[in-house]
C-alpha cells in the first residue's frame, strides 16, 4: 500500500512538471510573437533543459526567428550555446533558423560560414540561404561556386535558389551564364514564378537588354505589382526612360496595380533624368496619398529629382523634411547643387555630412574642379585617404581632373599613372588637364595611348584634342581629327568642337575658312560659334570680317555685349576711332550693358568673388 501510495505521487508530480513546462512553452512563444525576446530568454534561463518540451526544435527557431527581427545578434549568441547544451544543433529546423540569424546579423561572414559547414544535413534552404549570403556581402562569384557545388551532393535547386543564381549572375554581369540559367528555369517549370521572372527580367535591364525583358514580361500571363517594378526598373537601367514612365501609367491606369517605394523611386528617377518637372510633381504627390513619406529610399528620389530639374530650393525642403537622412540623400542634394553651378554651397553641406559614401566624395571633388579651390581639394583628397583608403577609379579620376584644372598638371599625371584602372573619364580628364595648362603635344600624346589601348573615344575627348591643337596651332591634325570624328569614330560634331575648330583656324589667320565651317554647321544659329570668329577678328585685325560677323552676332542675339566690345576693339586696333565711338554710342543707346566679369579668391581657406 505504501509502494504503491508512493508510485502515485510520483506520477502526480512527474505530470505536474511536464504541464509547468508546457505552459512556459506556450509563453515562450507568445512572447517571440510580441517581439519581448528579452522577457523569452529569461523564461528560457529559468527553465529545466532536461524537460522535452523545452527541447523542442520550434522553440530554439522561434526564438532566433526573433532576434533577427529585433536585430540583437548578442542575444542570439545566447540562444546558440542554448542550442549547444540542448543537443540540437543537428536539427536542420533550428540549424537552418541559426544560418540565418548569423547571414542577417553576424558581422564576420567566416563565422557563418563555419555554422554552414557544421551543418550535419544541409537541405535546399541551407544552401539558398548561403548564396543569399554571399551575394548580400558583394561575393557573387562565391555564390555561383556554391550553387555549382549542389549537384555533386544531390541537392535539388528550387526556385529560391534559381533565382539567387540569376541575381548573382545580373549582380556580375554574366549574361550568357543568366540565360543558361533562364533555359534551367524553363526546363525546371519555374517560369511562373514572379520571384524568378522579376529576377530575370532585372537580369536583362542591367546589362542592356531590356528588350528580352520586356518580351519575357509579355509573356507572363498574369504579372504582379513586382513583375511591373521589374520591367519599368530594366527600362530604367537601360536609359529608356520614356519606356519605362509609359509603363508605370500603363500599371496603375489599366491595370489598377498600386506602386510600392521601389517603383516610384524608379519612377522618379526617370523623371528627373528626362527632366519632366510637372510627372515628377505628380508621382511626389501619388508618394504622399500613397502613405511612403518617410521612406529613405523614395524620399532621397524624390531630392534627386527635383535637383536634376533644376530645382535645387524644392530639392534642400524635401531633404530638410526628411525624419531619416542617409548618404544617398545627402549626395543627390549635393549633386542637384553642383549641377546648377552652386558649388559653394556643395562644400559647405559637405562639410556638415556625418555619412559620407564615395559617391559625395566625387561630386565635392568636382565641385572644388569648378571653383579651383586646389587647397580644399587637398583637404577633401586626405579626408578620402583616411576614411576609405584609395584604387577607386571614380574618385581618382575626379582627383586628376581637380589637380589639372588647378594648374598642378603634373601632379594629376602621377595619380593618373599610378591607377590600376582607367576608364573613358580618367582619359578625358588627362587630356583636357595637358590641353588647358598649354601642353597639347602630350594631350595628344595620351590621346594616342588611349585610341591605341582600345578605349573609344567620345565627344569630350575630341574637345580636348581639339583644344590641345588650337592651342599649339596645329592646323593639320586639328583638321584631321576634327574630320575622324565623323569618319572614324560616328561621332556629331556639337558647338563645343566647332568652337575649338573656330578658334584654331581664326588663330592661324585663316578668318574666311572658319567663317565657311559655321556656315556649313547645324548649329551655325548660335551666337557663341560667331564670337568666338570675332573674338579672333581682333587678333588679326581684320575689320571687315569683323563687321560683317558682329552684324550677324546682333541679329542672333541683340542684347549681347560682346559683339559691340569686340568690334570696338577691332576698330581701335585698327585706328578707326570714330567707327569706335560710335558703336559705343549705339551700345549705350541700345541698353546694352557690358556684363561684370567675376573673381575666385582662395584666401584663408575660403572663397571669395571680386567683380571686375
């Protein structure tokens, strides 16, 4: 009787303590669903382990679930020696919840690598969540590697998976290893999928072939919200940004589809690269109805936008609005100011950054090019050393075009020598720096290095070709590489190289054959091709081309000062003083004014203007 008394109370126990447990199981739980993880782990701390319950695997995952959504990656150290003592870190579940907590939140990718590697049964979502990984820290090619991995271990992509792979092949630029991968999706049966077929889709507008993708979005019977976004982002991408508008009115207007951030932050983007003022008002106004105020991402589209229209004031109250600032906002308000000339006030906001990317350091740099300020350019160069070290060739060729049109013309060749790497920019940076600093024979001489290296030229290299060759007055080869533009290279002469041609031929005299080149030009209409021939009347001192090319200069723009202070100079230098006289009298008469010339001063490391 006793025995069996004692049989009984043990049972009653035994059930009680497995009810405890279930009941803080429950908690547990509730409390990762309310985001209280702190309030979970000590429930956790103060429970048995040795009890079942506890050691089920939901639990472990639920709560690294939460941790990656508080972003507490201390606490989900915590929850892995947890894990550790329990004997279920061979659960694929919780293996798979660890995985991804330290791909989200680890700051040394080479520790999860170490948990994947650990992992005793890697399924399918182990290795989609570590491609995902490699492709989240910049190490695509990585992800390729581990995808190629899979077969050999009899692991089945899904179309997670697949389109990882794709991303990384669009992230790389692989087009023909994306297509390969866009047979396997057909063949597979995952061309349904909107996840795979956006990821296609952006595949294709990365790298220029939009037009595969939008057949391939044509295709799709029914496409969602994330498949338009797609498509009006390829178009984007590609520059096709009319496209990519029509699209967008297209979703909403016929297919009743509601844009989310993404699609209006391409949406405005297009605006603004397209400069259409009034579509960039009215997609600003669908954000606000819309709700996405305070989205970084669409509001710092939104300051871009408005920059590149030319509104910079609209652009800085948007910035200023903004309850969340990043370095992508900061630097599309600087780069609206900087495109309007307001260098000025680049650097000053520049210097009120807390964040600063590489993308600002290049638009402050070009600002400190437009003002010559060479001693804040030095400031800005060793603020760049120091915080992000250097080999980044947007930012060194901006150093090589601030130092050349500083005057320190061989100090930006030695950076240029010194890069790994140059692109189109770095070259025309080089050769314009030789060019105005009176060095044309090595212009040209790098001119030659950068045709001979199979760099392309474009119309900026041509100007400053073109202006090495008036400089040094070398009519052939100006006349010859003026001529190879078309020839050679398909490229239409703009104002800018006719300007240069103008100016070589009128230095050498040769006033009447500049005068058949305007003629013959496209853009003979503009007032700039005429001054600069008047400008080279004074030079040679010939008066009757100079009358004749001034009348022409009034008749385009009569309010111009320069074709009445050009002539009067041609006529004092030839000794006609009351020819002189009396085009100043007909300025004044006519209310035109001589416009006030300006000044740059760096004095004390600071800029200041003097009007002439």
């Amino acid at each position: 009787m006793k025995l069996f008394f004692k049989r009984h109370c043990s049972s009653l126990t035994t059930l009680k303590t497995l009810q405890n447990s279930s009941a803080e199981v429950a908690q547990i739980l509730n409390y990762c669903k309310s985001g209280a993880l702190c309030d979970a782990i000590c429930l956790l701390n103060s429970t048995d382990l040795s009890t079942a319950f506890i050691k089920k695997p939901v639990v472990y995952a639920s709560l690294l679930q939460t941790c990656i959504k508080v972003f507490s990656f201390s606490q989900g150290l915590q929850i892995h020696s947890h894990v550790i003592k329990s004997g279920l870190e061979n659960d694929p579940f919780i293996g798979n919840s660890l995985l991804s907590m330290y791909i989200k939140l680890g700051p040394d990718f080479d520790e999860t690598q170490k948990v994947f590697n650990g992992h005793f049964i890697k399924d399918v979502i182990s290795w989609t969540s570590m491609i995902s990984g490699y492709i989240k820290i910049g190490k695509s090619k990585n992800a390729l590697e581990l995808f190629c991995e899979m077969p050999g271990l009899d692991v089945e992509p899904n179309g997670f998976t697949l389109s990882a792979a794709i991303k990384a092949c669009s992230e790389l630029g692989f087009i023909r290893l994306g297509k390969c991968f866009h047979g396997m999706v057909i063949k597979r049966g995952f061309i349904s999928s909107h996840v795979i077929s956006s990821s296609l889709i952006d595949l294709y507008g990365r790298n220029c072939e939009s037009e595969d993708g939008r057949q391939l979005f044509d295709e799709l019977p029914e496409p969602d919200a994330i498949c338009w976004t797609s498509v009006i982002s390829a178009f984007t991408k590609s520059d096709l940004y009319a496209k990519a508008l029509g699209f967008f009115y297209l979703m909403q207007r016929e297919h009743g589809l509601v844009a989310d951030g993404f699609t209006f932050g391409t949406v405005l983007t297009a605006c603004g690269n397209l400069g259409r003022l009034k579509q960039g008002k009215e997609a600003h106004a669908k954000v606000i109805t819309s709700g996405l105020c305070g989205n970084v991402v669409v509001e710092s589209s939104i300051v871009d936008m408005y920059g590149k229209c030319g509104l910079v004031d609209e652009s800085y109250r948007v910035f200023d609005k903004m309850l969340k600032k990043n370095s992508v906002s900061s630097s599309a308000l600087l780069q609206g100011y900087c495109q309007t000339g307001d260098f000025e006030s680049v650097i000053r906001i520049f210097r009120e950054m807390e964040e600063i990317d590489l993308f600002s350091f290049g638009i402050v740099l070009r600002a400190c090019a437009g003002l010559a300020a060479l001693r804040l350019g030095k400031e800005v160069h060793c603020q760049y050393i120091r915080r992000s070290g250097c080999k980044d060739v947007i930012i060194e060729s901006a150093l090589v075009d601030l130092y050349a049109k500083c005057g320190c013309v061989d100090f930006a060749h030695q950076i240029f020598l010194q890069m790994p790497v140059r692109n189109l920019i770095t070259w025309n940076s080089m050769i314009s720096g030789f060019a105005q600093n009176g060095r044309g024979e090595e212009a040209l001489r790098i001119f030659d290095d950068m045709t001979k290296g199979g760099t392309k030229p474009d119309h900026v290299s041509f100007i400053g070709v073109l202006s090495a060759c008036s400089h040094m007055g070398l009519i052939d080869r100006g006349r010859k590489h003026f001529a190879s533009m078309t020839k050679e290279y398909r490229i239409k002469p703009k104002i800018e190289h006719y300007n240069c041609m103008v100016d070589l031929l009128g230095r050498a005299g040769l006033l009447e054959e500049a005068e058949t080149l305007i003629e013959n030009a496209d853009c003979r209409h503009d007032s700039s091709l005429w001054e600069v021939l008047l400008g080279a009347c004074t030079t040679c001192r010939n008066a009757h081309v100079a009358e004749r090319v001034a009348k022409k200069i009034m008749e385009l723009e009569p309010d111009c000062h320069l074709s009445y202070v050009l002539l009067d100079n041609v006529y004092r230098a030839v000794g006609r003083w009351n020819d002189a006289f009396k085009i100043r009298t007909l300025m004044k008469y006519s209310g035109v004014k001589k416009m006030p010339g300006k000044s740059w001063i760096e004095a004390n490391s600071k800029l200041n203007h003097d009007l002439d």
